[in-house]
C-alpha cells in the first residue's frame, strides 16, 4: 500500500524554488533542500523523482508565478513603454521586503551558459526567445525605426534586462530606477 503524502506538493515546490534561486542549483544541496522543504530525501524523491527534475519543476512555478507581469508586457499596447515598465514591474518584488533577488530566470540562464543540460538550456531558450519577440513587437510600433535599429535595440534591451536582473541582487531601488531611466533615455 502506498504511503499517503503528509505535505502538499505545490507548497514544498514553491520552498524548493525559493531556495534554488536564492542560491543556484549548484550550491543548493539535497540536505538543504530537506531543510527547506520539511520533508525527507525519499519524499523529494518519490514527488519530484530528482534534484534535476525539481529544479525543472522550480522553473516552471517561478515561471508561472511572473506569468502575470509577463501577460500585461505583452498585452500592453505603447511600444517602448511598455518595455520600461516591464523593467520595472520586473523588480518591484525585490523591494517589498521579501528578501527576493534578481530573476530566477536569469540567474538560472547564467549559472548554465557553459551547461551541457539541454532540457534546462531549452528552457532558458525559449524565454528568452519569446522575451526577444515580444520586445520586437514593442519597438516595431515605432514606424520611424528601420530593421536594422530594431534588430540592434532589442539586443541592447536584452543585454539590459539580464543587467537590470543582476544589478536588483545588489543595487538599491534608487540605483535601480536610475539604471531603467537611463536605459530608456535614447531608445
């Protein structure tokens, strides 16, 4: 007979996802993921079947945990203010006291750029990829804009986003807004 679950799977997954992005996979041990948790190895192990797959699975809760912020970004409609506030919308947890930095996201795309992971660099490629799209659609509002620009401030605006994501583990919010204007001020 199978032993009944004393624990509910969607509350342990979103402890483990806090955990793996407060400190990377890596970094984060099966030890401290039992701590985190509150529930065994062999727990962990019959829920989730491996550190691997549940950090996947952290993936996925933290992606439809911003699936809100993204949604707005998207059904936005003022081109590249719309992309400002998506910058700002992006960090506004990190400054409500909940002790949260940075993206899970990118912080995941840069702890595995070097990764022979596939299912995980698939992921990071597939955000990223739609976050490109999505930013494209944005600036195409412009009609004084050619291809070429467009092509050019998109990767400027990704390479910020991944700044902006980094720079929210470390900088204040008065450090942060700065950076988002000044990011915004010739595009």
């Amino acid at each position: 007979m199978a032993r009944l679950k004393n624990y509910s799977e969607s509350l342990v997954l979103e402890k483990a996802m806090h955990l793996f992005w407060k400190n990377g996979y890596e970094a984060t041990s099966m030890h401290m993921l039992e701590i985190e948790m509150g529930i065994n190895k062999f727990s962990i192990y019959s829920s989730f079947g491996s550190k691997h797959k549940l950090f996947l699975e952290s993936l996925q809760c933290y992606k439809n945990k911003i699936n809100t912020i993204f949604e707005k970004f998207k059904n936005a409609s003022n081109g590249v203010e719309d992309i400002k506030q998506f910058f700002y919308d992006s960090v506004d947890e990190n400054y409500k006291g909940l002790h949260i930095k940075g993206c899970l996201l990118t912080n995941t795309y840069n702890e595995f750029v070097d990764s022979e992971d596939e299912l995980i660099k698939e992921q990071m490629n597939s955000f990223m990829d739609n976050l490109r799209k999505i930013i494209i659609e944005k600036l195409r509002t412009d009609s004084s804009k050619d291809e070429t620009t467009i092509q050019k401030q998109a990767n400027y605006i990704l390479l910020a986003k991944h700044g902006l994501a980094a720079a929210a583990r470390v900088n204040t919010k008065q450090e942060i807004e700065d950076y988002i204007e000044m990011t915004f001020k010739n595009i």
